[in-house]
C-alpha cells in the first residue's frame, strides 16, 4: 500500500524532521489502520488557537490528533490529523534532556496511537497507551519516553 502521509510545515523546517521521518513513525504507529494522515507542523500560536479552540484550553501543547469521521454512508479513507507544535517539541526535549528526533518520534507514535482510538483519560487507559508508546519507540530504537534519562 502506498504511503499516504502528508507533512505541512507552517514553520521554517530549520531542526524539523524531513517528512521521511514523518512517514516511517506514522508507518510503525499504523499497526493496520488504513487511511490517510496529514501533519501540520505549527508554532505556538497556531498550537494555542486549536488548543483553544477543540480543548477550551489556552496555551500551546505538543500534538493534537483530530480523528476524522466522515459523513454517514460516505465512504472516506482518512484516519485523521496530527498538529505538531515545533517550539514546544524543542522545549520539552530540551527540558527532559531528550534527543530532538526521539520527541518527534513520540509525538507522532501518541498522536497516531490517538487517531487508532487509544486515550489516556484514566488510569488503564493510560498505562495500555504508554505500554504501546514504549514498545513502538523501542522498535524505532529510541528509548523509552516515560522514564528519565540515564546520567
């Protein structure tokens, strides 16, 4: 099946993956869920207004995933999208001492995981959604996103 990911980039792509990357993380997460995937790659203030907006929450955060659900009885092969804010991905790898490129890969495997249908509003939810994030990640040969980095 040919890959149909598209990566939009609405920042500068200076320290952003290329959209390879973008493809072979989207790739991993699928796990035969079929469909199109469109990234955006934003900036905080794009970020803040879709958070704003779909989350009635104010700020920036890292990923949002819009799942797509097409009109009943109109068949549409899009799984959803994923909106990657570029400045709070940088922050947050740098904050947690992370490489740039494993924090990508995270927020594409968790937006993906979320487009699946995953959640992580309580506690079981949560632990299976990261079980599957950890797994995923190590596949890619980064390590695991929930446990602090090794001194």
């Amino acid at each position: 099946m040919p890959d149909r990911t598209q990566v939009q980039y609405a920042v500068p792509r200076r320290g952003i993956p290329a959209p390879a990357s973008f493809r072979r993380w989207v790739a991993r997460a699928r796990q035969g869920a079929t469909g199109s995937v469109v990234i955006r790659v934003v900036d905080e203030a794009e970020s803040a207004a879709l958070n704003g907006a779909y989350r009635g929450r104010a700020y920036p955060t890292n990923v949002l995933s819009f799942p797509f659900e097409g009109p009943e009885g109109i068949p549409v092969d899009h799984l959803g999208d994923l909106v990657i804010c570029a400045p709070v991905v940088a922050r947050e790898a740098r904050d947690a001492d992370r490489p740039l490129q494993s924090r990508w890969a995270h927020m594409v495997i968790h937006g993906m995981l979320h487009l699946r249908g995953f959640d992580h509003q309580d506690e079981t939810e949560a632990q299976a959604m990261e079980a599957l994030e950890t797994a995923l990640m190590a596949d890619l040969g980064h390590e695991d996103p929930y446990t602090l980095p090794q001194s």
